[in-house]
C-alpha cells in the first residue's frame, strides 16, 4: 500500500478541522516519504563502495541530512490540527534544499546505481515541494 | 510507488554485503513505514474529537510512541553495513510492543474510523515483524 | 553534563575538515536540544490538563512541530563532513519559524507553568537560531 | 541547561498523572540524548578520517542507529500519559543493545578520540538504562 494511500485514509475520517489534504498534499507526503527511505539506503549502500572514504563523505552525509528533513516535513505536512502557514512553508523550504543538495551530488556518482536511483527520487521530492509551497492555503 | 518498491530498488544496486533482503523485510519496512504514517495522523486525528481531553489522552501518547519507533525501527532494518542481529532484533521487539499497545488502545476506540484504520495498521506492523524476527538471519 | 560540552569533546577529536564549531555553534545544538525536549514534555503535559481537547489541540500540534524540527535542525547543525550552507540555513530558519509559532501559543497559555517554560525554551532557541543564521559560514 | 533540568522542570509544572519521575529518570534520559548526540558526531569524525571506507562502516553504522533509537527512547520516557509499561521496557532494552552494540565497536578504535569519547558515552547511557529499567513502575 502507498503512503498516499494511508494519507487519504487517514484524512477521510477525520472528523473537523482539515486544512490541507487533496491529491498534491497526498503525493508530497509520500514523495517526502519516499526519498527518506532511498536516501537512508543509499548512505548505507555508499558504506559499501569501494572507496577511500572522503570520496564519498559528502554524499553519505546529504543523504543523512536529506532522510531526516524529509522525515521531519512528511510529519508536519501530515497534522492539520492547529495549522500554521509559515512553518510549513518553512520545512518545505528546507525539504526543497535538502533535496537538491542530495541530488546534485548524487547525479555526479551516477554510474552508482543506487546514487542513481536517491537522485530520482530526491529530483521528484524536490518538485512536488515546490507545487505544494505555491498552492499552500493562507500563507501571505 | 510503494516503500517496499524503493527497499528492493536501492538494495538491487547495493554493491556487497547484503545481509538482509528477500520479499518479508522490504514487507515489514513497509508496513512499519505506513503504521508510522497512520499513528502520526491518528494522533492529530483525534486532536480533533469533541472530547475532555483525558479521554483521548492514552490513545494520542501511544499513537506518538509508535510513530517514533517504528520510523527509527524501519530506519535499523532498512541498514546493511556493519549488521548486529541483537540490535536489530531488540528494535523489531519494540516495535511489536509499541504496535500491539497502540492497536489495543485504538480498538476500543474503533467507532471512531481513523482508530479502527490505525489499529488495522498496526496489527499488520506487529504480524510481519513477528515474521521478520523469527527470520532474522544470525540470531543465536 | 550539557550538550554542548558534548558537541566540543567531539569537536575537538575530529581529525580535519571541521567547517562549523565554536562556542555560539554549541550553544545552538544544545539549546535545539533543550528546545525539543521540553516541546516532547509540554504536548504531554497538555493531555493531562483537563479542558475540552480544542482548547489544547494547537499548542500540542505546535510542540510535535517544534520537537521533530529542532531535533532534525541540531542533528544536521551537528554534521562537518560535506557542509552545504544552504541546507543547514533553511533548516534553521525552519527551527525559527517552529520555535516562534510554538513560543506564542504557548504564551497565551503562560498561567501553565508548563507552557510558560516551554515558551522560555522556544525563545532561546529561536534567538540563538538566528545569531547562528546570521554568522554562518559561506552563506551568499 | 542540562537536559535533565528541563526533564526536571516540565515534569514539575505537569497538573496530574506523572507515572515516571525522579533522579533516575531525568539522568537516563539526559544519557540517552548525550549518547544520541555523541553518535551523530562520531558517524560524521569517522567520515573524515583517511581509511578505505570498509574499515569505518560498521562503525558509522552503528552509530546511525543508536543516534535514532537513544533518541526515540528518550522521548518514550519522557511521556508520561497513558504509560504501557511495556512499550517502555521494550525501547530501554533496544537503546542497551544500541549502546553496548556501539561501545564495542568504537572501543576497539579507541585510538581515535572521538571513538573512545563516544563508546564512554554509550556506556553511560547503557549503565543507567539498565538502573532504569529494573526500577520501571508496573512492569509484571
């Protein structure tokens, strides 16, 4: 089952008060969620590589930074209660950096598969952060 | 797409030293992916009943203590380098305590359909890490 | 012993490539850290208050906010290897924004001893977020 | 500010229901988060010492995964509504493999500083979780 899917599920029986939900709010809980999970395996698949180590520090380490804003914005994305505008669009902000910053150096160890596949994934949680931080209601 | 598509995705290009895998672990990441998604909105789900607050106190607290371990349990499965079976058994241990407290809490409240779907998560998050704990390769 | 005698002891034993330290650097991390525990601590302290749950629900979707976000942000203020400043600036801006959103819900509730300190925690955390912003290191 | 000071301050301003408390408590989680904050920065030394990249891995590890659970276990025992003795059992268990898992790793390198500094600290939080645990209220 998708994250989307739980999102929805959730969101459905909630009872008052929601103020984000829709199929973008969906999509980026589990694009979030997503690039968390392949950038926790990829700091670890980079573990494996062959490498003197500083080859791949910077990697291992946007990939830890990136799992744990991602983690941290699919969680605040996900309450509704007592919503407030402004930090979302703060650690959506900080999601959009996390990612790109993974990615670039991601796409620069392409011929790694798993650097590969992070970028992709980092690439789709970076633009569908940035559609939800434009369409995010009552921030001024 | 799922987290178990991402889970097989990342460790087919991990280049050595693979020590856990197959259909059953990149399973239990994920439904300890989505039992986590569901406690973090059934938390603020029920933020939103027209209750006294102790009612829905309990439910809230286990909701929170689930959501956090089974994100950093997915997290100590989802790693390779370096495996302690122990470790990783000890985490897979607290996330059915967590899973099996906070599934009991929310069937009481399983009129209420975001408890009734967080309890139906979190039974199949304890089921498949009970699977996974009795397969854990070098537990002695 | 406090946290940031901790991010010294190993700062100090880091062989080479150390991009971010000093005594404002350590004060950030801990005061993050005291931040985010009393946020855990004051959404537990509000469940056991006995109001209608409305009247609570935003100060403890605040403090979950805050917790989640401050931890992440002293986690990757923490990290050297592979400095990206502009990750670590949007992450503490998004400490910022959580930390001043949590501080001015939970002042209104200041005749709660506890909502008061968890405000006094915020501000600290918020104001010396943003001396850190404000001095780090190749920012454009 | 220690972090047992603010366990200390925010459990005294809590109105009713504080099922743990007391020196023990506020010290074991004040280790838990040092530990936690001693294995973010040991992964990030150890990225930035002159190995092939093998001779590290288990140790960043290891350290990634007792930064996650000793931060998860601090926050379980920090709340106090609905306590499930259990669930709390069950994630001082996982953080004492965590911490011994880690210690050992890092005592064999403990010619580097900030191995040594990190497995002390792991054996701190490791000694008083035990305390912690053996003196848990409600556990059959």
């Amino acid at each position: 089952m998708t994250t989307a899917t739980i999102v929805n599920e959730m969101l459905t029986s909630r009872p008052t008060d929601t103020r984000l939900g829709g199929e973008l709010m969906a999509e980026c809980v589990e694009r979030l969620t997503n690039c968390a999970q392949a950038c926790t395996q990829c700091a670890d698949d980079c573990l494996a590589e062959q490498f003197q180590q500083h080859h791949m520090a910077k990697c291992i380490r946007l990939n830890q930074d990136c799992a744990d804003i991602c983690s941290t914005a699919a969680r605040v994305l996900s309450r509704q209660a007592g919503y407030v505008p402004d930090t979302v669009a703060a650690m959506l902000s900080a999601a959009i950096e996390a990612c790109g910053a993974c990615a670039l150096v991601c796409e620069e160890h392409s011929q790694m598969d798993h650097c590969a596949a992070c970028a992709r994934h980092c690439r789709e949680a970076e633009n569908v952060c940035g559609a939800m931080l434009r369409s995010l209601p009552g921030l001024v």
